[in-house]
C-alpha cells in the first residue's frame, strides 16, 4: 500500500470473550473486570487489546514504531464492535532511504461513542 498525507485507514473488529481470554493469558492481565461477567453478562476488554486496532495499520505497512500514545476514553466489552480510523498525518522520505509516519487514530463502538484515541509514529521498513 502507498500511504500519502491525508489518507483515511479503516477496519473494523468485534471482539469475543475467547479475545480476552487468550490476551489475558498473553499479557497477564487478569484484572477482575476483564475474568468477571457483568451484570449483562459481558466482560470488559483490556485496554491494550482494544490498542491493537489502531497498531494494524502498523503491521500492514512494516512500520517500526517509535512512540504510541494512547487515550483510553470509555470501556469496551465483549460483544462490541469496533470501528477504526487511522488518519495520515505525515508521510516524508528521509535521507538514510526510509520513510517517516505520523499518524492519528479515533475509535468508536457500534453507538458511534469514542472508546480510544491517540496517534502514532515511526519509520517504514
């Protein structure tokens, strides 16, 4: 894929309570809100796993992160479906033959809520 300023990345995900099980396992996050149903029966989802979204812009496009900022702004549960947008902000080719990214990200649920925004940089491979 050839990135270029102002370009809008979007995909989407609906996470599962096998999602959080096998992140939790992986990260060792075992928080009571994300091994404990609700009420409606649903389990929160780790915060770095719903960061993985914005990240798979990333790995599509060999990039080697340098910062990541997020901000995690209401909780995801099982169930929900994510729909994130990676924004291009900056796209420039450098002398040592790479290239540097700057991008910013929102994610909302399926009720068009905001659940976590931030950005990202790095260089291409």
């Amino acid at each position: 894929m050839s990135l270029k300023v102002g370009d809008i990345i979007s995909f989407e995900r609906t996470f599962s309570v096998r999602d959080v099980e096998l992140f939790t396992e992986i990260s060792g996050d075992e928080g009571i809100h994300h091994i404990s149903p609700d009420e409606q029966g649903r389990l929160v989802i780790q915060g770095l796993l719903t960061a993985t979204l914005p990240t798979k812009v990333g790995g599509d496009n060999n990039v080697l992160a340098r910062t990541m900022n997020f901000e995690f702004l209401r909780p995801v549960f099982t169930g929900d479906t994510i729909i994130c947008e990676v924004k291009i902000e900056k796209y420039e080719r450098q002398e040592n033959n790479r290239t540097a990214i700057f991008a910013s990200f929102l994610c909302e649920n399926q009720n068009e809520k905001e659940v976590l925004k931030g950005n990202f940089s790095g260089v291409i491979l």
